[in-house]
C-alpha cells in the first residue's frame, strides 16, 4: 500500500481546526443574541407605562365628583395592570425563544463542524488507502475478518479474495484474466478479463460497504487487481 503523503490533513490538527471554528461560533452566536436581546428588551415599552399615564390623570382631574368618572379610572388602572401583566408574560417567552434559538444555532454549528471533519477524515482515507491491521480470511466459515469485523461472502468471493491475498503476499498485481486462471485451473491466455473483472465485481458486492471494498481492493489502470493493504497483515485459514 502506498505511504500517506504530505497533502493528508493530520487528523489532530483537523480536530484542532474544528475544535477552534466550534469556539469562535459560539462566541459569535452568543455576542449576537446577547445584542439582540439587549435591542430587544430595551426598546420594549415600560410595563408601568400605562399605570403612570392614569396616575397622572387622577392627579390632573382630582375634582372628579360623578360616579361615572370614577369608575372610568378604575377600569382605566385595570386596564394598565392587565397590560402590565401581559408585558411582563411577553418578557418571558422572548427570553425563552432566546435560549431556544441559541440552542438551535450551537447544534447547528455543531453538526456542520462534524460533517466538515467527517468529509476531511473519508477523503484522507481515500488518498491513502483503508488502514488494516489484520486480514483473516476463513475458507471454512466463508468469511473474513477485517479489522475484527465479520463479512460473511459467498465461496465464489472467498477464492477470489484469498487469489488477491495471495499475490498481495507476493508483491503481484493481477489481471482479470489471471484471476480467472488461478480460481478455475484454467491457463490464463484461455481466460478473459471480463472473467476477472466480473469476480472483483461481485466480491465488493458482497463486502456490502461500497467505501470498504473500493479501498480494499484497488484497480490499477493497465496492471489489473491488487489488495491494499500490507502483506504481513494477511492471514488465511
């Protein structure tokens, strides 16, 4: 497998570059909610605005004799105290969608940061190659164990994959049509590539997970086939 060259994102540093767009968003989020809230809270009206306007009337019309005026400025301070009250609700659920939409926005940030690291981390992996500490391939139990994960294939796929380890172990690449060759017995010049190419085919087909098995086994252009990864991680059984 070829090394890592010097264009792969080190991982650390990405998690630091992430960690660092993290802090910097959240101080921009909450210096731009806490300017909200302090526009928004001060040009709300005075919840004892309307109170001081009907003080200011009784104060202004003290020779108010009928009954019906004095009832009028009471249902009039009613009035001010039901306003009051009513500002002072509206107050709260403000503050409230404040803190909802702060929250709102720092998982938004989060999850953004995340699928940005995530995409870094999958095109490293596709630069260099899946990294495999151990390959165990069982003929028994038609299966093979990646990074002690079980893939469960067809004995067709675990010829054609133990083929490939084979000549990995070797240092060969091999054709389609030597694939063929090695599986059926066969010589390779009467084989055909297509042959080959259909066995690849169906062994990532059967690994399932399409990023896996793209990386695990590599197509090289006019050569053929190789598994990439290190030979001394192979192991067959």
């Amino acid at each position: 497998m070829p090394e890592p060259t010097s264009s792969v994102t080190d991982p650390a540093e990405t998690l630091r570059a992430g960690n660092r767009v993290v802090t910097f968003g959240i101080i921009a989020i909450v210096v731009i909610l806490l300017g909200a809230a302090v526009l928004l809270f001060v040009n709300l009206p005075d919840a004892n605005a309307f109170n001081a306007r009907v003080e200011r009337i009784f104060v202004q019309n003290g020779n108010l004799n009928t009954q019906g005026e004095v009832k009028l400025l009471e249902i009039l301070a009613q009035s001010g105290t039901a306003f009051a009250d009513v500002l002072s609700s509206y107050r709260v659920v403000i503050f409230v969608l404040l803190i909802f939409a702060t929250a709102l926005l720092l998982a938004a940030l989060v999850f953004l940061v995340t699928i940005i690291t995530l995409n870094r981390r999958i095109s490293a992996i596709q630069r260099t190659g899946i990294q495999v500490s151990s390959l165990l391939i069982s003929r028994a139990d038609r299966a093979v164990y990646l990074n002690n994960m079980e893939f469960k294939l067809t004995e067709a796929a675990i010829e054609t994959l133990a083929v490939l380890a084979e000549a990995r172990m070797d240092d060969e690449v091999l054709s389609g049509a030597e694939i063929e060759a090695m599986i059926s017995g066969r010589d390779a010049a009467e084989c055909e590539e297509a042959a080959g190419a259909t066995r690849i085919k169906r062994l990532r087909d059967t690994l399932g997970n399409q990023m896996v098995s793209e990386l695990l086994v590599k197509n090289i252009a006019r050569r053929g086939y190789m598994l990439a990864i290190e030979k001394d991680v192979i192991r067959m059984v």
